[in-house]
C-alpha cells in the first residue's frame, strides 16, 4: 500500500505530456556596482538550502520552492557564516519567476532573462532588461538540478525490501 501511494506521488512530479524541458537562466548583470553585499538565494530546494553567488548568473531554485533573493552588507556578515538561511538583518526581495518547461508546440530550449539590482529602503528590486529565447541545447544533466521525483521510486523499493527482510526474521 505504501508503494502505492510513493508512486501516485512521484508521478506528479513528472513533466506533463506534450511540454519539454527548457534551460531558464537568470542573470544579474550589474553584481559589481554592489560590490560590499553579499548575495544569497533562498530557498533552493523545498524547505532548505542557501545558494551564495558572487557571478551575474543567478542559482536555480527548486522549481517548487518559494526563493527570495537577499543580500547582506559584506562587513555585517558573521564571520564563518554557514546556516542554512540568510543572516539576521538580510534585505530581501523577490526572486523572479524560473520558467523550467513550455508546450511542445514552442520550440525554445533556452531562455536567459537579464535584470538590473537596486537596494533602495531596505528592499532589493529586480528590473528586467533582456529575454533572450532560444532553441539551442539545454545544459548537460549533469549541471542540472536533481529532480527529487527521481528519488522515490528508489525510497520505495527500499522500504518494501526492508519490510520483507524482516518479515523474514
């Protein structure tokens, strides 16, 4: 029964038929001019994971997780700082929205957006100024992030084999 229900779970994780993948890159080009903070998005998966970045290309979130970029004035941070979550004090701002998969119908395989940061009034604003689409080639599997879906199916086998070995003893 419980590998029923893990696996009517992973499906809904599954791409719908008729769409495809698509490689959606954010960018930041104006980084250098906010040279004394540090910028962090979180979260990046579903309930966890910080990603600090110092390039213009902003880190994926997890396509379910609801991130919000923030940003920490470098002389502010904890020295050694290793949580799991921005520090007390970040400014934050929203996090643009990751497009990950289009109908077939569109043949894009790439679209790379780029924005401009602001920090003004405690808040980080993100203004777009480019989208660029394209139908080249997605990164290699593996630059991409790991779908958890693919991890149940495996969770599960492992679950009713442990049952049955104990059962047997």
């Amino acid at each position: 029964m419980l590998l029923v229900a893990l696996l009517g779970f992973a499906h809904a994780d599954v791409m719908p038929e008729g769409y495809h993948g698509v490689d959606h890159r954010i960018y930041i080009d104006n980084l250098a001019d906010y040279g004394e903070y540090q910028f962090f998005v979180y979260p990046t998966a579903v309930g966890h994971g910080m990603a600090v970045f110092n390039s213009s290309e902003m880190p994926h979130p997890y396509k379910f997780a609801q991130a919000w970029l923030y940003a920490v004035l470098k002389t502010e941070m904890p020295a050694n700082y290793s949580a799991d979550t921005p520090p007390a004090g970040a400014l934050s701002g929203n996090m643009p929205g990751f497009i990950d998969q289009l109908p077939d119908s569109d043949p894009t395989k790439v679209i790379e957006t780029h924005y401009v940061v602001s920090i003004a009034g405690g808040n980080i604003v993100l203004t777009k100024t480019s989208e660029l689409k394209s139908t080249g080639e997605l990164k290699p599997t593996s630059e991409r992030p790991l779908d958890y879906w693919l991890l149940l199916p495996g969770l599960a086998l492992g679950i009713v084999a442990g049952y049955l070995v104990g059962k047997k003893h």
